[in-house]
C-alpha cells in the first residue's frame, strides 16, 4: 500500500455499543489512521448530544493511538474530501443491512470516485445490536451494561433517570 491510508467511520452512535467498539478496534488494525465521525442529523432526535456523544467516543478509544474522534454535517463524501480520508467503513448485521448500505455505497462513489467504502461483519456476539434496541431496552429499566462500555451504561442511566 503505497502512502498512509485514511479511513471515516460515520454514524450517530446514539448509543455507543459494543458493536461500534468492535467494528472501531477491527477498523483501526486495518488502516494508518481511523477517523469515528458523528454525523450531526437534525432530522433525528439523539439521546445524547452532539458533545456526549464525543465524549463517549473519546472516552473508549482513548488506547487506540491511530483512532481520532470527530463530528461533521452533511454529506459523508465531502467529509472524506476535506478531512484527506479515501475510504469509508461501514458495518453490516443483517441482509437488511446490505440493501441500504449497497444502495449508499454506489452512491458515494457516482459522486466521488476515489471514495472506496469497505463492509465489516460484526462479531457474531455483537450482531443483533443496534442503538435503537438498546435505548428501546434501557428504556424500560432493563440492564444493557452487556452491550455498552461502562462509561456509555452510567451515562445511559443517569440520562433515563434510572440511578
């Protein structure tokens, strides 16, 4: 691989789980430096803020020497123009997944062509997380210190108003 290769992991981690820090950890070991983007989206009603979100990013990859944390509005391809980026990594878990995620892909590239997005399987013990499901779950007073970092757990707590 000629020259240092940049990779962007975007999403709105509203939860951060597991899952996210698996596909983080895996991402890491395969480029020179890993970019974890938080995609502002107006649209959606996050949970956490923008800044907690951070936070919580910074907080769980604090060992990764090659991973840094950062947020962006709009489109994820002019994301990667003007942060040197040339890859996008994105995680799949179902089928379902890959219609979406397929469809985005194509899309990224008829717009930037130097843009390569890479799929990343999650580990089968984190496959049927979502962050949707465990604020859903948390929600209801259920524990889901199971599939989020500690960090991410007391702050879901204290944000549901359950500690």
């Amino acid at each position: 691989m000629a020259g240092m290769v940049t990779a962007v992991y975007p999403g709105s981690f509203d939860v951060l789980t597991y899952g996210h820090l698996d596909l983080i950890r895996r991402a890491a070991a395969l480029f020179d430096h890993l970019i974890v983007a938080v995609a502002q989206n107006d649209r959606k009603k996050p949970l956490f803020s923008l800044e907690e979100r951070l936070e919580h990013l910074r907080a769980v990859t604090a060992d990764l020497p090659n991973v840094s944390i950062d947020s962006f509005e709009g489109l994820t391809v002019d994301y990667l123009a003007r942060s040197g980026a040339t890859v996008i990594v994105r995680g799949l878990r179902f089928v379902s997944d890959f219609e979406f995620e397929l469809q985005m892909a194509m899309m990224n590239r008829s717009m930037a062509p130097a843009i390569e997005t890479i799929f990343l399987a999650p580990s089968s013990d984190y496959s049927f997380l979502s962050s949707s499901l465990v604020r859903e779950v948390a929600s209801r007073g259920k524990d889901v210190s199971a599939y989020v970092p500690p960090e991410v757990h007391l702050a879901l707590q204290r944000k549901l108003g359950l500690q």
